[in-house]
C-alpha cells in the first residue's frame, strides 16, 4: 500500500475543532520551537518548579480545589491528635460535694486526673490506658495501684492462661487481674486486706461488667486460705514499692512482705495450679524449686511494648503441655542427674503482650 509522502497532513484542529489541543497546538506553533526551555521574566530558562506553577496559574479552579482538599486534610488530621491528647473528666458537671465523694474513699484520693498528679508520681498518668483501657469511664485507683495493678494487657493474656471452674486472687487490689479473670473463669474470688482497694476493684469491676461474677472478700489471705476452696490460685502479693527494681536480684522470702515461699505454700494447700507473678528481676532458680522434686515449673516472661515487665511462674496444670512434653523429654535423657542434683524439672517461654489488631479485637469481643 502506497502513501502520498507530498500531501499535508492535516492539522488537529481540523480533526478537533473543539478540542482543548486546538488551542494548545496553535500556543505551540506560535512559539519558537528551537527554544532550548520556557524562559522567565529574568531570561532565564524556567525551572521544572516554576513551570508547574505557571501551569496551575492557567488553571486556578483545579488549584482551589486541590489546595482546599489539602486543608480539610490537614484539620482531619489535627483534630484527630488534638482529641487523642485530651482526657475525658469523669467529674465535669458534678458539684463539689459529689466530685469529693467520688474521688475520695475514707478521705484517701481513689480517682486522679492530670492536675492531681505531681512529680515523678506524674509519669504514670500516661501510662493509664496501659493499666485500664476503661480509664476514662471512672476507674478508680489508690496511689499504691498506679504502681502496683498488672497492665491489663498482659492482666488478660494471664487469665487465659488460667482458665477455671473457680479461680482465688489473692492479692486483687483494685481489681486489674480480678476482672480478666471474670471473662476467662465461672467465678473469682478476690480478697484483699485493704478496704479502699476492694472499694476500687468492686466499682471498677462494675465499669467492665463483670461484678456479679466476683466475690469481693475483705481479708488476710495467709489466715483465709485454710477454709478457702478452688481450681487456681493467681498470686500478685505486694513487691514494696517502685524500689525492688533497684535490687539485683529480688528475693522472694525475705522482700515479699509475708515471705514469699510460705505464700506459696499457703496457695499449694487450696490447689496445685498456681500462677505466681512477680518482678522481672525475680530467680527463676527460686520459683523453680517451689515446684518440688519431680515437678515441673513453667517460668514465663511479661513483654509490653518491647520492655519486660514481669515474670509469671505456673504451676500444675497451668503449665503449658508443649513445654512438659518437651521438658519430660530432656528429663529422660538426664534422669541420673536429675536424680542426684534434687530439682525439679524447670521449663521457660517468653509471651511478647504487644498492642497488635487481634488483641484489639479480642478485648472489644470481652467488653461486650
């Protein structure tokens, strides 16, 4: 097939009489095209930068709408900080009188806010979500629990580990551990020996819903264990204060208040499945020998956001079957050293307790 190489092709106007390229083409044939790039004022070539503002200069509506969509972004995004910032007051429209009777408990403070909190005291005002996802609902806490409740992440991961017909918690205090329990067990009974504690514990528990599934007791654990029955035992007893960290090692009979190996044995006496939490600098040596000869001890790390928060030690049937397999195993392969050394079987596992989606989830399906 032959073509004409003499005949003119014709122009895009005449195929596009309407089309915006008309106009562009006759800007285009109007202007030199051995122009090496477009030159300014100053008679310079125009850089990349300058030529896409002209551009956008030719085409003001688009420009408007573009920068106007930027900066609804832009409020979207600052408002959603800005709310994620602010802490929701509990006691907004209350009188003095009732604002009083609800922050305080046999004149001790039970509910802060930001104002309330001086000093170092003050860091643990932004870890409050960490300790009650609920805070803002109206959690109630003395200042001993800012420092001594179990995140409630790592709170939940210890009550599916500890899934019972009945479950004791010793040492409740304002309820962290009591209430996860709830979910994961058909009753909870939490005692503690201080009355503005279970004040806390029995409304914060209501605030989650599950209050009519705990038995709130006032008392000593060492005296009320004899006549006490259950499935399991979850021990939290008092470790002294934000000071046991500065310790090496921490000792549980001599820096638990009411010796940590006799606590145990206490617990032992109601049930063999125990789960024992307790500082991360605690001896796992030590918690593996409260298992007895032959026994098997499952020594768990508590991570939260990376850093390790505690140690939980299980006992009985709370230990892990996968880890007393594995442990049994070795054991076999070892049995006269075992034997002649006197240990019990000791087995370890590290639970990273991170704020991923499933967990999300997970806590949402329980509140409800």
């Amino acid at each position: 097939m032959s073509t004409d190489q003499g005949a003119e092709s014709p122009s895009t106007s005449d195929i596009l009489p309407s089309s915006p390229l008309s106009s562009l083409n006759e800007d285009l044939e109007a202007e030199d095209t051995t122009s090496p790039a477009p030159i300014g004022e100053s008679g310079h070539p125009l850089s990349l930068l300058e030529f896409a503002k002209q551009i956008v200069e030719r085409n003001p509506a688009n420009s408007s709408d573009i920068a106007a969509e930027h900066l609804q972004s832009k409020r979207k995004k600052s408002k959603k900080k800005k709310n994620k910032k602010d802490a929701v007051d509990i006691c907004a429209g209350m009188t003095p009188a009732e604002r009083k009777a609800f922050s305080f408990y046999e004149d001790i403070r039970v509910h802060y806010d930001r104002n309330n909190m001086e000093g170092d005291f003050k860091k643990y005002w932004f870890k409050r979500y960490d300790l009650f996802s609920q805070y803002d609902h109206g959690i109630l806490m003395d200042r001993e629990s800012w420092f001594s409740v179990t995140p409630e992440k790592i709170a939940m991961h210890i009550a599916e580990r500890c899934r019972a017909d009945t479950i004791i918690d010793a040492f409740c205090g304002s309820g962290g551990n009591a209430i996860q329990f709830a979910f994961t067990c058909e009753r909870v009974i939490a005692i503690d020996i201080d009355p503005v504690k279970l004040h806390c514990a029995k409304h914060n528990a209501a605030l989650y819903g599950v209050a009519d599934r705990i038995e709130f007791i006032l008392g000593d654990f060492m005296q009320l264990a004899p006549s006490l029955k259950a499935d399991a035992v979850f021990l939290s007893p008092p470790w002294g204060g934000p000071s046991y960290i500065n310790a090496s090692v921490f000792d549980l009979e001599t820096m638990i208040p009411m010796n940590g190996i006799h606590l145990y044995e206490a617990a032992r006496a109601i049930s063999p499945n125990i789960a024992y939490f307790v500082p991360r600098n605690t001896d796992p040596k030590q918690l593996a020998l409260l298992a007895g000869q032959g026994n098997l001890c499952e020594v768990e790390q508590n991570y939260l956001q990376s850093h390790l928060k505690s140690l939980t030690a299980y006992y009985g049937e709370l230990v892990d079957p996968a880890l007393e397999l594995n442990a049994l195993e070795d054991g076999e392969e070892t049995e006269d050293v075992e034997e002649s050394a006197g240990s019990p079987l000791a087995a370890g596992s590290k639970r990273s307790i991170e704020e991923d989606e499933e967990e999300e989830d997970h806590k949402q399906q329980k509140t409800n």
